[in-house]
C-alpha cells in the first residue's frame, strides 16, 4: 500500500504565477501527447543530493509532469497534478509499494499563469522538499531508488493521465538548489551541478528536444508533443486624439479584447484601436490546448495642440504688408506655403490664412486668421483717424534708410527690422513722436535681400518691404 499524506495544513497562502519569461516551451494536450528520454541510464543520481525543477503552465489542471519511476518496480519519483489542481509526489525505493511515500499537496495551481515547481533531496538525511514558486509547501522523508526511465507529461507505465498544459525550462541537479523561500528566476543555467537541461526552445517540427547540458539525455516528443508559441502583447503607446493605434497579441489560437469600445474587431488578433481617451485594453488569449493567457496594452491619447493665428493688423490697406502669428506647436505651415511661425504677408483683397500646428508629439491642429484691406486714400494713405501713413526710400536701398511717416497723433514709436522668415534682425530705440510728418534715416548695414520695415505706435502697428541690394 501506499502511504498517502496531505499536507493541506502547510499551505498558508496561493502560489504566485508568472507570466512567461522564456523563448519556448513544450505543449502537451491532455490526451496523448508525452516526451521521453530513450533510457540509456538513469538521469537522477544514484547517493546524491538532487534537484529537480521546471516552469509548469495547467490547463485541464491532471496529468503526469515527470515520471522517472521503473514501469515494473515501481521505483523513483513522480511529479503530477492532481485534480482540482493539487500536487502529487510519489517516491519509492528498496521497500517496495509498502514503503512508498504518496504526498498530496492541496496548492491552487494558476491556470492562467506560470509557476516554478521545484523538488530537493538530501542524500544524508532522507528529506525531500517541495517549492512551489519560491515558497516551501512540503517536507517529508522517504527511501530513494533512480530508474532510468524518465517521461515528461505522462505516467511510466504510460497509461496516464497525460498532462493537459505546458513545461519549459527543465533541469535536473546533483545539488539542493534551494532551502528557503526564494524569487523564481530563468532561463536555468547550465553549470556544473546540471545533469539534465531542456530549454524547450526549438523550432515547429522538431523531432528532438535537445539535453543543453550536454550530457546527452536528449527528448523525444511523442504523439503530438511540440514546441508552443510564446505569448506577448505588442503595440498601443501616445497617439493623437481620432488617430488609431495598433495593438497585438500572439501565441494563441483565439482572441478576446476587452473593452470593445473603439476596436475595430475585438476577436482579431491585432485589432485597430481608436480609443476617445486614454484606455487600457485587456486580451484574453486561448491556445491549442485551451490554455487562458491574460495580456494588457494601453493605449495613450494625447489632445490636439490649442491652435491659435492672429494678425498684427487685421485691418490694411491695400498694398500695405502686415504679419500674422501662430502659437501652440513647435512646426507650422501655412495654406500658402510658408513654414515661419509668423510669416509677412501683401493681401491684394481680404484673405483668411489658415494654419496646421504640429505639437512635440506630432499631433495637429488647424487655425485661421482673416486679414481684411480696404482702399486707403492715396494723398494720405490714412484708413482711418486713429491710423499712420509710412513709406521708405530708396528702394531697393544699399545702406541708409530713408522713412517718411505722417502721424495723425503723438505717440511712442517703437522700430523693428524683420527679415523674409520673419526673423528679428534690427531694433531700434522706442521714440517719442508728435503727431504730424516725420523723416528718419536708418542705417539698416543689412546684407542683400528682401525686409520689412515695421513701426508700432501705441495703438497701431505699419508695416512697409524694402530690398537691399550691395
């Protein structure tokens, strides 16, 4: 008979699952599927320590995960899951089935996670100890005697049950790896205490899984035992508000997102996101063996940028030049082409100038600006009572300026030089000027091409185009 133990009382908490952090791994249905050494000499150590430890994902939560018992005798050790989700170890030695121990461990194993199972022995004292993510579960002692059979996901005697679920990162050690809680970490090294390592990592098709120890205790998959996919999320991050984002995951075989609202098809693999704010979408992936996988992308919507186009003057006459402005982004173009921030413009008639801004983050926003012109007298050049009238000479010019300016009242007057891109290249010292006909001169020391002239009174801003030509 054998001694069966629960140890339900040791469990004082569920286990941690992980989210795979490993290239691949081996899927096994539930069915049939297995993989086995071919049995040229035991893998675990005859009088030694040991450890044996691997990365286990359950779907159907039964089935075998290691078997390295002899099919006749009986002994060895095995390693299963145990409906509704407990862990079995049996091992045997020289007493037969009367001795053998029959642990049964009541831990809630994740069916949509990974967890690190582990299994030490102490050679000098008989104690074996089970980890199950990094924390102590059970201790028990028991006779030990290594078979040269070793089988993956099904039982020796191969009659089942067969693992329903997945194994990656394999390895068996002719040391105790592990005494106290620790943080699961992987892909497992290959130092010098390994004697057995399969990393599960081979490409669809395989008909070998390779011992990376190279001792070469290689596996043979069986019935349908293959590499699985990996899955990941990909995709999301900023977008501009009303642009779509691509999100993705894959390694499974179907699909669903969560919230659906702004997808395109919540059941597709790589739907097309178009969220009105900022939203984080969940996928719930199920692969060939039913096994749940759980992935989370946000995705970020960023606002427009606050647009904003004014005019210096929005009221010219016609001939008059004047410069409109754009604010809220860091690049501009205009409808017109330019690409300044605050272009000059010569309107022959009333004209709205719209204007894309482009923010750090390369989202948009338009705004527009209209200037209007009206005939101006041609004696005064005057629009209106509270208006200045403005000319230069010569032009084209070679060094000195000369401006006319007839003032309708006294005020400040402020004298800027800006170039074709807008670009201050001359200020002059504001001056206080009594209404009526003024003459400067201005030595501008410019080199060749086209400026304006611009003078801003208290109220009013002219502004006139001159050429230097050298």
């Amino acid at each position: 008979m054998y001694r069966t133990i629960l140890l339900a009382g040791l469990v004082f908490c569920a286990a941690v699952s992980y989210a795979q952090p490993f290239s691949g791994f081996v899927s096994l249905d539930g069915s049939n599927d297995y993989a086995e050494t071919a049995g040229s000499g035991a893998i675990l150590p005859s009088g030694q320590d040991f450890t044996v430890e691997t990365w286990i994902r359950t779907c159907g939560m039964t089935g075998y995960i290691v078997d390295a018992r002899n099919a006749i005798s009986g002994q060895g050790l095995a390693i299963s899951v145990a409906n509704p989700g407990a862990l079995r170890v049996t091992v045997q030695g020289l007493g037969g089935p009367s001795a053998a121990v029959d642990t049964l461990l009541a831990v809630p194993l994740s069916s949509t996670g990974w967890q690190h199972v582990a299994l030490t022995f102490s050679q000098s004292t008989g104690q074996f100890n089970l980890f199950v993510s990094g924390r102590s579960f059970a201790s028990f002692s028991a006779d030990f005697i290594p078979s040269t059979q070793f089988s993956l996901g099904r039982d020796a005697a191969g009659v089942g049950p067969f693992f329903d679920g997945n194994l990656d990162e394999f390895r068996v050690s002719n040391v105790v790896r592990y005494t106290v809680p620790f943080n699961p970490a992987g892909p497992f090294a290959d130092d010098a205490q390994t004697l057995a390592l399969w990393h599960f990592d081979e490409a669809a098709g395989t008909t070998s899984f390779a011992d990376a120890s190279g001792a070469g205790h290689d596996l043979t998959p069986r019935m349908g035992a293959s590499p699985g996919r990996v899955f990941s999320v990909s995709g999301g991050g900023p977008v501009c508000s009303g642009s779509p984002a691509s999100i993705s995951a894959s390694g499974g075989t179907s699909y669903s997102w969560s919230p659906a609202a702004g997808l395109d098809d919540p059941t597709a693999a790589s739907p097309t996101a178009t969220p009105d704010e900022t939203t984080y979408y969940v996928v719930i992936a199920l692969d060939s063996n039913s096994c749940i996988s759980l992935g989370l992308v946000q995705v970020e919507v960023r606002d427009e940028p606050e647009a904003l186009a004014t005019a210096a003057q929005p009221l010219i006459c016609n001939g008059s030049i004047t410069q409109i402005f754009a604010e809220g982004g860091v690049s501009y173009l205009w409808n017109f082409g330019a690409v300044s921030q605050n272009p000059f413009v010569n309107p022959e008639e009333t004209t709205t100038y719209s204007v894309v801004v482009t923010d750090a983050f390369g989202c948009t926003a338009e705004a527009a600006v209209t200037v209007a012109v009206e005939e101006c007298s041609t004696t005064t050049g005057i629009a209106d009572p509270g208006t200045f009238s403005l000319n230069v000479g010569p032009n084209p010019t070679w060094g000195s300026l000369w401006v006319n300016l007839a003032l309708a009242e006294s005020s400040d007057m402020r004298w800027s030089i800006f170039d074709a891109t807008g670009r201050l290249v001359r200020q002059y010292a504001t001056e206080w000027m009594a209404a009526g006909l003024h003459q400067r001169t201005l030595e501008t020391d410019l080199g060749n091409g086209q400026y304006w002239l611009v003078l801003e009174s208290n109220d009013n801003k002219r502004s006139l185009p001159f050429t230097v030509l050298r």
